[in-house]
C-alpha cells in the first residue's frame, strides 16, 4: 500500500516523496489527508472565541509570562537585585580573530531569525568579510552591554498536542537576533575555556560529547555496582516546571564564583545577559509589544 | 434541413428581400437604442416565422446574383454553392422548434431542431444571421478545419443571406467563443440573454472533432448555464461579431419577445455569485427523484417541497418536458434548470442560483441517447451527474448496449479523479441477485464506488393476470460515490411510487489559502552583500553593521507568496481502492494457504 500511496502522491504533488525519510514521507501523507494542518491563530478565552491575531498574540504573551511570574511567586528566598544588577567592568573580556573564526565554524547558518529578520546565514557573511568590524561591535557590547533589541525574543506559539484553541496546550518557542547568536557563541567558548574543570560529574545536558544515553548509562553503572556491593538502591526524580525561566542570576554567579573565580568581564556578561529580558510574541506576521 | 431552406426562401423572395433589407436598417438602429423599436419585418409574415438578417460587409457588399464569388483555396466550398440555389427555390414552408444555445466545452453557439414538433402551433423558429467575414477568416487561417457543415454557411454567406443555426450550421462557430450582452429589461416585452451561459445543443458529430485542450483553456471563462429556452414568436436581431480577437470574436444577441408573452424564467446572466459559501456548510444537499409521468403535474409540490428544504442539486428524471412552455412551466425561482440533451428530454436539473457549476457534456454519446447530465462544481472540486435509464430503450439500442454506454460515459464523466456523486433510476433491483446486478457491482468496484442507498425506494401495487394485486418494492434508485460520511433520507410521497432520495455530502473542506513572507534569494552573494554594503557605507557613514539589514533587503526584497494547505478528499478514493485490493488479496491468499498445506501433507507424510 505504501508503494501504491508513494506513485499516486509523486502523481499529484510530485513532491520529495521519494527520498528515503520515512518521516517526511507520512508528513506528506498525513498533510494530503488533512491532518497536519497549522493552527487557524483562534484562542478561547473564558467561553469566548478570539480570531483577531493580535488580540490572540497579546493574550498569548500574558500567558507566557503570568505563568512564569506566578511560579516565581512561590520562590520563598528573596532576590537580591544589587547581585543581579551588572556593572560595567573595569577590565572588560575581548575577542580576537582566532575567537572569531571558531565561533563561525560553530555556528549552523539555518536558524530562524529573531525580531531583525535577518537571517544568521548572512550575519556569518557580513562577519566573515568584516572581521574587524564584528569585532569592534562584539568588543563594545562586551565592555558596555547589549542593547535593547538583543533583549527581546520574538516568542512563536507552538501546538503540543489537543485542542487549538486552549491556550495551555501551546509551548512558547523563543528566537533571539542573529547577530546576538554569534556573540553567545563566542561567550560560551570563553565560559568553556574558563571553567573547563568545573563542570559537575552527574552532568550530561548542554556539555560537550554528553547526551541522555551517557546519562543512562552513567546511572545503570552506579546502580549496578551498588547492587553488586549488596547495597540498597533507590531512584528518586524529579521534574522542574519552568526552569531556565526561573533561572536566578544573582544565585547562579555566586555558585560560579564560589567553586572558580571568575573574571570580571564574564560576570558582567553573563549578569548581563539574564538582565530585564523581554518577549514578544509573533503571530503570522504581525506582532505585540514586548514585555 | 427543411427547417433551413425554409428560411433561405422565404428571403430570396422578391418581396422578403425588402423586408430583410428594412429589417437590416432596423436591426441596426435597434442595437444602439437597446432595442425600443420593434422589427417591423415580422409584421408581413406570418406568426411563428421569424426571420433574420445578416449583416453585410461594407466593403464587399453582397451580390444579389446567384452567382456567389470564388473563394480562395477552398473548391470544396464553390462545388458546393453551385448545387445550392436549387434547393432553395423548392423548399416549402415549415417550421420547427429550435431552442437556441452555446455549447459551454468549444463555446459554440448551437441550436436544435425538432421536426417532431412542426404542427405544433407553438412552435417557433430562431435563426441567427451572423457576420459573415469571421466564418471565411477562420475559413482562411486554417482551411484544414473545413468540414461539410462548414461549407454549407460559408455557401449561404458567400450568398449574402441568412445563415439558420441548425444542426448543420453549428460548425462554423464552434471556431468561435461567443458572449453575448445583456441589453437591460428595463421594458416588459424585451428580454435579452447571454448566449455563453446557455446550454448547449448542438450536433455530436462536432465534438468529436473538438480537441481536448481546448475545454481546459475555456473553462474559467464558462459561467453557469441554465437554459436558455426561446418562447414562441422570438426573433435574434442586431447580430455582430466584433473582431477584436479573431480567435474569439463576440457575438451580441438580443431576444425579442412578443408583448403578451412573459416567460417564467429569469435570466440572471452574469448575476452569479462566485464565493457561494459552501464550505462554511460543510454540507451539499441532493436530491434525486423520479417523479413518474410529467413533472408539469407535479410543480407545485416540487416548488414547496425545495421551498422548505432548500436542496442545492435536485435531479428529477421522468420529467417529460417536451416543448419550451412546458421547461419555461417548471421553473422555480431561485433555482437554474439544466435539462437533458435528448431529443424527448426526460430529465432535468434545478440548481440553486450561486452555486458556480460547469456542465460536462458526454464525450461518448455521439447521438445524444442518454438521459445523463453532468455537472462539475469547480469550487469545491465535485462532480455530480445524474441518469436516468428507461425502460422504453431508444430505437437501435439492446438493453446491455444502453447500459454499458450509459455506465462507460459515467466512468467518462468521472475521470478526474474527483470527489463525485452519481445518481438517479438505474432500473436495476439490487435487491434481488442477478447478472445485471453483478456487472453493476463489478462496474462501481472498478471504478472505485459504492452504493449508499440500502432501503427499497420503489414501492408499489402491481396488477397481476388473475386480475388481483400484489405488493412489489425494489431498490433501483441509485446514488454512488467514492466521498465519506453520507446521509440518505428516503421520503415517500403521494405523488410517485419512487421516494424522494436525499443524500448531504459531507465535504471536506479545500486547503486554507495562507501568505507567507519570503526572500527572494535568486541575486544574493557574499560578493554583492559586500558591493553593497560598501556602497552604503559610502553614503551615510553608519556602522557597517547597522547597513546589513538594508543591504539584504535591498539584495533580497521580501516577496509575499500564497500557499495553498492540501486539502483532504484527494486521493481517499486511491486508499479505498488499494485496501479492497489488499482484503481481496488477503482472501485469495487464505485460500491458497489452505490448499498448499493439504498437499504438503500429501507430499510428506509422516
């Protein structure tokens, strides 16, 4: 029947059904039936149904973020906003050229583009032709701090699963500038160089050569030699909603300085970055305010 | 043919020729005031015969000598005009009915005439005179195309005289895509239509001939087309062929009704509603009714009947409707009638105004036999067609020569691999086990459909020798489909022993048209994003990495692109048929299976 489906659908759509990926072949399926259809940018609100796609956008945006909000309510531990506050530093971190091109390499240049609308294919373009130039800019921003654009995510609502138009079932998807991308990239090669024996031993997420099978396989071990040393094993785990969102910084610089310390400018990058971020969110075109 | 060279004499009569050449005069005048005056020539004449003029070149004004000119690069044409002017003198006096009409696939102006209904007081006689440099452009530019009908217009305009649109005549503008204009109602006795929109009725013998591309070019310009059934005592005048497009000249047609006589059709030309919102219902009602008898009888039930339920399509096949009053009879307001192509018209459509459809005409029926009327509603991408088989079978037919013509046609009909509906009394009892049956259901396997209609729809007391009644019910109102999610209603009414069939297509719904944002990519590289940004740079000064995004958009501009979702509904019928394939194998198979055990265990006992 697949073989069958397959010539009927080069018949009509002449699309990529004959490439080998059985995934986007019952995509192409599943769109000719109807049923990967995208979403009609229509939300219920308390029995009411919004089509308009700003009114949908701006009720989207105060979901995403009352929802954080309200989880950060039932933080107990105060904040201190003085650590959280970043101070332009005295010595501040620079790049050189070499920095540069490795963050190049790094880069994927298909990435979708923030609130600039420029694609990263053509900010690694601009910067392999004027090194000196990004240099400069990424040197300034270093020193001095990101300006207000960099801030602002362009926040697009995706469908998890269920109904389209309740508001819960959809997962915000952040997208930052392009040129923002390239300067994290370069920042994170400078945080790896810097703290490259601090990493934890039970850490496998965002670390090089490290997923969840090593994950798994870390944990079978430490639970296979407890058992052949005939202790008791007991796994408990837990799950934390929200949690780059409720990411804290003045906690987070000071459990960093506290095993390595780091330099002046890196504080004040990082600081920086996680200060007064904002969103906005985008639907098909036309887009909020941030906040 | 008699009803041609009827015409051709009354005018090549000393005194008709005066009355064409005021008529001429007339028919000019009336085209530009639309139509205030009335035609005087039809006064002389006697009620029932209408004449028309020609309008002639001024250049080259037309001979009145029988004598016609040569015309180049075609002898077929001149050996035909010199055994003409014979004929002409002797043919007597009759008339006939023609019901005048464009065929929507080649745009041809077409007419039928009937013979059967000479005697018939009502009967009328349309002729249409046409401009006659287009028939010898067309004549010219491609004289392979030339056929005997051809030839016979090109020998009446070689003449200078009237052209009649019968059966022989439709040729010449076959070559040629005919809109007419609507001059406004505005008085009673006026009525004025556009021809494109009509049915057409023409010889088969043409389309045949006509090549298949040429349906798809024409078939955005084809508007809805109810009948356009001419009433009696109706004349065409002020006919022009407009040369602006030699391919397509325009034909203006005015109608002229008698004051006493107001037909009951309307003829919305132009008026149809393109965004018909029938995707919002999600549903398309059918309705298919064999009204035993004549439907003139029952109208009034019909007209409270779709009052109430507002059907969408409703096909009624033993109509009956023989003469125009009769067709004009059955209209109902908001609704456009179709009615079939045969010569005793036993079934017709009504279509609720709004609703932009096409009429498929049979490739396969050459002689206009079948009852069968398609429809193709482009909007949603559905094909209906609605049949009727009689009992009383057309001369030189056999009953499984006219079934498997009708069903061949209906597979003709549905070749587009569209969602479609067929319906209407097949005569045939799916109740009962037979051979017929079985070729219908190895018919509708094949063609990927299936029957929906369970229940008996035909029920009645049928007199027996003895001189008592039984009670009979059969199921041979049909309706097949390749769609999903039908609902039938069977209604019984007084008026017929077949029931009233209602079928909702649930349809689903064509894909969202959706605009994206894109860049056009085609001129960008590292190189011109350099040249530009330096050229930028030049002029204002700013940092360079403040121009990149000016740059770009000037490199790669956004262009927005309208993407059509896939709609569902295309290719069900393709799964439903692989999967019968697949059960069917799978049946075979465990057949097989039990067979090659048996012998294994012949072959190795143990």
């Amino acid at each position: 029947m697949k073989a069958e489906l397959k010539v009927e659908i080069r018949r009509i759509t002449q699309l990529k059904a004959t490439s080998s990926n059985s995934k986007s072949f019952w995509n192409l399926v599943g769109g000719l039936l109807g049923k990967n259809r995208s979403s009609d940018n229509a939300l219920e609100i308390s029995g009411e149904i919004i089509t308009d796609k700003l009114k949908t956008g701006i009720t989207a945006r105060d979901f995403f973020v009352n929802k954080v909000l309200s989880l950060a309510k039932l933080d107990t531990f105060p904040i201190d906003i003085n650590k959280c506050k970043p101070i332009p530093p005295k010595q501040p971190l620079t790049f050189n050229k070499t920095d540069l091109e490795r963050a190049l390499k790094a880069t994927k240049s298909k990435k979708c583009f923030g609130i600039d609308k420029l694609p990263l294919r053509v900010v690694k373009d601009f910067a392999s032709i004027y090194i000196q130039d990004t240099l400069n800019l990424f040197n300034n921003i270093a020193a001095k701090g990101m300006p207000e654009d960099w801030r602002t995510a362009r926040v697009l609502p995706l469908l998890k699963k269920g109904n389209r138009l309740d508001i819960n079932n959809y997962r915000p998807i952040s997208n930052l500038v392009s040129f923002g991308k390239l300067y994290e990239k370069l920042v994170l090669n400078k945080i790896e160089d810097e703290t490259l024996d601090m990493e934890g031993q039970w850490q496998h997420g965002f670390r090089r050569n490290h997923s969840t099978l090593t994950a798994c396989l870390q944990l079978q071990s430490y639970i296979a030699a407890g058992i052949n040393a005939r202790k008791i094993v007991a796994v408990y785990s837990i799950d934390l909603s929200a949690a780059f969102d409720l990411l804290r910084a003045d906690i987070l610089i000071e459990d960093l300085n506290k095993r390595k310390k780091l330099s002046e400018g890196l504080n004040f990058i990082i600081l920086d970055f996680l200060w007064k971020r904002k969103s906005l969110v985008d639907v098909d075109g036309i887009r909020t305010t941030p906040d | 043919m008699d009803n041609q060279d009827n015409v051709l004499n009354v005018t090549s009569s000393a005194t008709s020729r005066k009355t064409a050449r005021m008529a001429r005069l007339d028919g000019q005048t009336t085209s530009k005031d639309s139509g205030k005056q009335r035609p005087t020539q039809t006064r002389s004449l006697e009620p029932g015969l209408i004449q028309t003029v020609m309008k002639r070149d001024r250049e080259r004004p037309t001979s009145t000598s029988r004598e016609p000119k040569r015309q180049r690069g075609n002898s077929r044409v001149t050996s035909e005009l010199t055994s003409r002017p014979r004929t002409l003198e002797t043919g007597s006096q009759t008339s006939g009915r023609t019901i005048l009409g464009v065929d929507l696939r080649t745009n041809a102006i077409g007419a039928m005439n009937d013979p059967g209904a000479m005697n018939d007081p009502e009967a009328m006689n349309v002729t249409v005179a046409t401009h006659r440099n287009t028939n010898q452009d067309i004549a010219r530019r491609d004289p392979g195309i030339t056929t005997d009908h051809h030839q016979d217009t090109i020998a009446h305009h070689q003449r200078g005289k009237i052209m009649t649109l019968t059966n022989t005549t439709v040729t010449t503008t076959t070559r040629v895509r005919c809109k007419a204009q609507v001059n406004g109602v505005k008085k009673s006795n006026l009525l004025s239509l556009s021809l494109t929109q009509s049915q057409g009725l023409m010889s088969q013998g043409m389309l045949e001939k006509e090549p298949d591309h040429r349906t798809r070019t024409t078939a955005d310009t084809v508007m809805p087309a109810p009948l356009v059934a001419l009433g009696p005592n109706t004349s065409i005048k002020g006919v022009e062929l407009k040369k602006s497009d030699v391919r397509a000249p325009r034909i203006n047609v005015s109608v002229h009704y008698p004051a006493k006589i107001k037909p009951g059709v309307d003829l919305p030309m132009n008026t149809y509603i393109k965004k018909f919102d029938l995707c919002a219902n999600k549903k398309f009602d059918l309705i298919f009714w064999n009204v035993v008898g004549r439907l003139m009888n029952k109208i009034d039930f019909l007209k409270d009947y779709m009052n109430k339920n507002k059907p969408c399509i409703v096909f009624i096949s033993e109509a009956e409707l023989k003469t125009v009053d009769q067709v004009l009879a059955c209209s109902i307001p908001d609704y456009n009638i179709e009615i079939s192509l045969t010569k005793t018209i036993r079934t017709c459509v009504y279509i609720k105004k709004g609703i932009f459809y096409k009429r498929l005409l049979n490739r396969l029926d050459q002689g206009n036999d079948l009852e069968l009327i398609g429809l193709e509603i482009p909007h949603i991408r559905h094909q209906i067609a609605g049949f009727y088989k009689p009992f009383k079978l057309p001369s030189g037919y056999t009953k499984p020569t006219y079934k498997n013509k009708l069903l061949n046609s209906l597979a003709d009909l549905l070749n587009g691999t569209r969602s479609v509906s067929l319906g209407g009394d097949m005569n045939i009892d799916l109740s009962k086990k037979s051979h017929e049956t079985d070729d219908l259901t190895n018919w509708l396997i094949n063609n990927g459909l299936q029957q929906i209609v369970k229940k008996n729809t035909r029920h009645r007391l049928a007199d027996l020798a003895n001189g008592k009644t039984r009670f009979e019910t059969s199921l041979i109102d049909h309706v097949y489909t390749n769609t999903v999610g039908n609902k039938i209603r069977l209604e019984n009414t007084g008026l017929s022993d077949h029931d009233i069939v209602s079928v909702t297509t649930s349809l689903l719904q064509p894909g969202k048209i959706l605009k994206r944002e894109v860049r056009d990519w085609a001129k960008y590289d590292i190189s011109t994003l350099e040249n530009k940004i330096n050229y930028l740079y030049n002029e204002d000064r700013l940092p360079r990495f403040q121009l990149v995004s000016q740059a770009l958009d000037e490199i790669a501009p956004f262009r927005v692109i309208k993407t059509r979702e896939n709609g569902g509904s295309i290719i069900i019928t393709k799964i439903e048929k692989s999967k019968r394939k697949e059960i069917d194998n799978l049946k075979s198979s465990k057949r097989q299976e039990i067979k090659i055990t048996y012998l294994k265990h012949d072959a190795y006992p143990r």
